[in-house]
C-alpha cells in the first residue's frame, strides 16, 4: 500500500467548461493519482485544505461531526479499484468497542472526510502504478 496525500483541487478544460479534478500525490513518489470529482467535494475538500468553515455545517462537516458523536474514528480511506473509469474508496472505521467497520464511498467524498478527521489515504501499488501519472511543472 502506498500512502497518498491531497495535493489539490485542480480545474481541466473541457467542452462542457472547466471540471473540478482532484489530485492525490504518493508521500515518496513525484507521480500524482488525478481523478474528476463534482463541483460541491471539489469545493469541501478545497475549504478543508485551507482550514475554512462554514456557519453552519456543510455535508461532511456534520458527517465528521456524527462520527465523532458516535464516539468512533475514521481508521482511514482506501481507494479500492477503479470500473470504467470510476475510482472506489472504502472508509475504515473504528467504533469504540474496537470492531472495525469498511464502508463504500466515492473517493471524493471520502477524502473530504479524512481532511475533517485527520485520516490517512492509501491505495495498492498495483492501482497506483496503473493510474499515476507524472504532471509537468509540479513536483
């Protein structure tokens, strides 16, 4: 397993205008893991970056803010495998008896939750080596 960190949100020209995309960077590796992600996590995981809030809780604040309730603890995020072009993640938590629970999740969702809960972000090294890519200019 690799383990990822969020480098960013970045914008990509289309057709249909400018698409959010999110960019994963191994710890100790130059290549990044680009996914498109929707306009609303794109904005969510960009106020997570740059420690901003809202008045009142957003969507994975106030799912940071039940699991917390709950007395459990996001473990970490996996992203599992990618169909058709579509990337998988899985969340692991913990609840407070110590049972572990995986729970499917879109990667972008996922990783707007681990900003809030301060969670690692892993992928296999089969995945990573298939879908990283080098990016000119960043490093």
């Amino acid at each position: 397993m690799r383990e990822l960190m969020v480098y960013g949100v970045a914008l990509e020209q289309e057709e249909e205008g400018e698409v959010p995309v999110l960019l994963l960077r191994a710890l100790e590796a130059p290549e990044f893991l680009p996914m498109r992600i929707g306009q609303g996590e794109a904005l969510a995981i960009a106020m997570a970056l740059q420690g901003k809030g809202s008045p009142r809780p957003l969507t994975h604040d106030l799912m940071a803010s039940i699991v917390k309730a709950l007395q459990a603890t996001l473990v970490g995020v996996t992203i599992t495998k990618v169909e058709a072009g579509i990337f998988y993640a899985d969340l692991k938590f913990r609840r407070r008896d110590g049972e572990e629970i995986l729970v499917d999740a879109r990667p972008s969702d996922a990783v707007a939750l681990a900003l809030r809960l301060s969670a690692p972000l892993y992928i296999g090294e089969e995945l990573f080596q298939r879908f990283a890519q080098r990016i000119p200019g960043m490093s």
